[in-house]
C-alpha cells in the first residue's frame, strides 16, 4: 500500500509539474479560440512569413547538422589540449540573443578595411548567424552520444579497420541524435525574432511581433502563435515519436566503461583546429565587429550607468528564472527515477513546450494581467511574473540536466538508507542534494544565461521602468550611437564569459560530491 501510495503521489507531482509549465499559453489559446478578429490570422503577409520561416529553420538544421556532427565527432573520440573548456566555450553563441553576433557581423561588414570579408546580411546572413548559434546543439548532442559508447566497442572497431572505422560506426550511431538536435535547432529558430529584424528577413516571429505592436490585438495574436505553434508541432511530434528513446539514452544514459580519448597525432590536432575555428567564427569575429565601434567611440561610462540601471531587474529575473527552473526540474528528476517511461513522457512535453513560440506565454500573461483583478497585480504584473514566466520556459532544459545527474547517483544509497530505516527527508537533505549540488548549480547558471538571453519573454511583461539589460540594448541600438551600443554588448558578452568559466570549475566540485564523506 505505501508503495502504491508513493506512485500516486509521484504521478501527481509530475502532471502538476507539467500542467504549470503549460499554463502561461493557456490564456491566449482560450481567448482565440472564443472569440473573432477583424484581421484574419492568414494573411498573405503572414503565410509568406511562414514560408521565408520555414525556410529559414530548413537551413539553419542543415548547417547545424553538416558543422556540429563531425566537430562534435573528433571532439569525443580523440584528446587535444584544453579539451574540456574548449568543449565548454562553444556553447557560448548559443547562450547569446541573436541580435548580439548579428550587430558584430554587420558592423566588420561597414568597416573600409575589411572590405575583403563576405558582406553577411538578408536571409543569408540570417541562416548563417542562426546555423552558428545552433551548431552547438548537434556538437554537443554527438559528444553526449559517443559518451554511451563503450571503450571495449572503440577498441574493437579500431582493430578492425583503423581510424576510419572507429569514425564510420561512431558516426552512424550519433546521426540520429545529431539529427534530432540540429532539428530543434532550426526549429527553436522559428520563434527568434533578433536576428529576422537586424537582417530584415521576413520572417513569423517578427509578423506577430510587429503586428502585436501596432494593433494590441491578443485575438490575432493569439491565432498567429496557435498556427507557428500547430506548425512546431506538427513538426516536433514524428521527431519525438522516432527518436525521443535514442535523444533520451544519450542524454541521460551512463556507461560503466566509458571511451576514453585517443591522442592521435593527426585526427587530434584536426578537432582543435575544428573547434577553434568554429569558436572563432561564431564567437570571436562577432565580438571583433563589437568592439570596432567601441574603440572608435568608446562610451563605457554610460554603457556602466546603463548596466548598473539594469542590473536588478536582469538579475531577479535571471536568477528568480533559474531558482524555478531548477526547483521544478529537481522535482520531476526525483519523481521519474525509477520510471525510464515516465522520464519519456516529461520529457517529450518539456521538449514541444520549448518548441513552441516564447510569445504564445508572453502574451498570453499579459492578456490574463489585462483583465485580471487588481488584488493578483503581485503576480500579473511584477519581477515574479517574468521570473515564473522565464523558469517554466526553461525548465526543459533544467530538467533534462538534473535528470542527467539523478540517473548517475548510485541507487544503493538509497537502499541502503531504506533498509536501516532512515527517514526519506533525511536521505534527500544528508545524501541525494548533496550529490546533486554541482548539477543544480551548472542548471542554474545555465537557466540564468538562456532567461537573460529571451527578450521576448521578457519584453511583453516587464513591469514599467524594469528592463532586463539585453532589452535594454535590443530597444536603444536603434537610436543610439554605435559606440555606445557596441559597448553595452561587449558587457553582456563579459558577463556571459564569466557565467561560463564559473561553469567551467564545476567539474571538480562534482568529482568531490561523487562520494559521500
């Protein structure tokens, strides 16, 4: 009976859990649903919109998919100096707002003296600074994938036809999690308006954006978001179907034996020369064309005020972000332990909700804030509703890391605390969140980076006179000097690197928690 009673008890945390998660939309798909509008939400601004979109997410999978499977390749397989925070460091464009390496790029494209450069800019430039940002995902994805391959496997394969073996089947067997990667990469681009608006590529993002601006209709709004996000999922639904199992076992499986890097004296010096360039094009020469302006103008002063004006807001919703994000995925991580289908399940609705288009939340909390009384503005209106707002948005990815280290944690603890009749809040407070402490805290970062990064979320429910400072620059880079907005990029960009380099000593604050004093 208890047994049966701890299941139950399992079970409705976890359909809580989601059911908050998928709150945020619910008013606005209500409301569209309900009512009419005089704009019909198929327009043929809006269906070409979804088109240049589509083709946009086309390419961007595909450019993820041809940088960030073969990096990600010899990344795993072969050892190179500095192998570990160079892996780290190539999820920096990815923790970055779009408009961010956009604004670089387009100013090394003005500069006279490097004329030589390729001018990136239109639906080119787009799926290049989107295809960048998105590499990281497949790159990464594959080097998850050859973690679960066992060092007995790469030894047989390299005794039986050399190097080109052991990269022929390792890269058959993380295509398809590669694949699924670099697909919700181009997907997740559907619903990026930075990069669409500094190119001028029409793109669905920026029609809802733009229309919600000028007409304030949530009705519109809200069929606008409810097709782009009919079309995510129409989109995201086989994917999760075929290769959810194979995206799942990579990212949360462990092997007893795992590979161990091969120092070989070619293959090793070409993934540091993969992963150098890769950092260089999509990090560094971005961050070059930042710094252009800032030199020939420089304005940190007010670019400081302007940081230090924004700083609370973007650290309350940041870190408020992460604090939900990271209690919410510890919950369901703890909940699914023992239940590989459950942690399907989880994650198969974490992944669709990350999928679908950030405004269809946004908006939505603000329709409810626009009719709701003025005894809830607390939570309508306030710091807490961005936070809230920004840590179920994220939660996915949370939840995916602390499921990650929850699976890794030896199940004969808890066996043992069982057996000699240990209270379970004890063994949660003495054993498991101990152990957990470095995966909670790498979470949190990263939640914290990715919440920054969201300026839509952000931008539809910011309380008056409290922004964040990437919508600080996303709003004033318009009608500001360069020097200025170049400078305040540059401090994010900073803010981001130190975020990272935080992350990057978490390794051995997890090798100490591994076993219990």
């Amino acid at each position: 009976m208890g047994k049966h009673v701890r299941a139950v008890f399992r079970f409705c945390l976890v359909a809580g859990v989601l059911c908050l998660a998928l709150a945020p939309a619910l008013p606005l798909v209500f409301s569209a649903l309900a009512r009419q509008s005089a704009e019909p939400a198929n327009s043929t601004a809006f269906r070409h919109a979804m088109l240049s979109s589509l083709r946009l997410g086309a390419g961007v999978s595909v450019l993820a998919l041809l940088i960030g499977l073969p990096t990600g390749l010899l990344a795993a397989l072969y050892a190179f100096p500095a192998r570990r925070p160079l892996l780290l460091f190539q999820a920096f464009p990815l923790l970055l707002p779009s408009f961010l390496p956009c604004i670089g790029w387009s100013n090394l494209a003005a500069a006279r003296w490097l004329a030589w450069l390729p001018a990136v800019d239109g639906f080119a430039g787009c799926l290049l600074v989107l295809g960048l940002q998105s590499a990281p995902l497949p790159l990464l994805a594959t080097w998850a994938a050859c973690q679960n391959l066992t060092a007995s496997q790469i030894d047989a394969a390299r005794l039986h036809g050399g190097e080109k073996s052991v990269l022929k089947l390792s890269a058959r067997a993380c295509i398809p999690v590669a694949t699924l990667a670099a697909l919700l990469g181009g997907i997740l681009s559907l619903s990026d308006p930075g990069a669409p608006l500094i190119f001028g590529v029409r793109s669905v993002a920026t029609e809802i954006r733009v229309q919600f601006s000028a007409w304030h209709d949530y009705d519109l709004a809200g069929r606008e978001c409810l097709m782009l996000a009919g079309l995510v999922l129409l989109l995201t639904g086989p994917l999760l179907l075929v290769g959810l199992r194979s995206l799942a076992t990579a990212a949360l499986a462990r092997q007893t034996r795992p590979v161990i890097p091969y120092p070989h004296p070619v293959l090793s010096r070409l993934a540091l020369a993969g992963l150098g360039i890769l950092l260089f094009v999509a990090a560094m020469l971005p961050a070059f064309g930042l710094c252009l302006p800032a030199m020939q103008n420089p304005m940190f002063a007010r670019a400081g005020q302007k940081v230090a004006a924004t700083a609370s807001p973007t650290l309350i919703f940041a870190g408020g972000a992460g604090v939900v994000a990271v209690t919410l995925a510890t919950l369901l991580a703890l909940a699914t332990a023992r239940c590989p289908h459950g942690q399907l399940a989880v994650l198969a609705v974490l992944l669709a909700l990350l999928a679908s288009p950030p405004a269809l939340a946004g908006i939505g909390v603000s329709r409810l804030a626009t009719y709701a009384p003025a005894q809830f503005d607390w939570l309508t209106r306030g710091d807490l509703t961005v936070a809230l707002a920004l840590g179920l948005r994220f939660l996915p990815v949370a939840t995916v890391g602390m499921m990650r280290a929850v699976g890794s944690m030896p199940v004969s603890w808890l066996d043992a605390g069982r057996v000699h009749g240990v209270a379970p809040a004890k063994i949660l407070y003495r054993v498991i969140l101990p152990y957990l402490t470095a995966a909670i805290v790498a979470s949190l970062l990263l939640v914290m980076v990715l919440a920054a990064a969201d300026i839509t979320t952000t931008q539809f429910l910011q309380p008056v006179g409290r922004q964040s400072l990437p919508v600080a620059i996303f709003t004033v880079m318009a009608n500001s000097p360069d020097g200025l907005v170049a400078s305040l990029c540059l401090l994010y960009l900073a803010w981001v690197a130190v975020m990272l380099a935080a992350a990057a000593q978490l390794p051995r604050l997890w090798k100490w928690k591994r076993s219990p004093a």
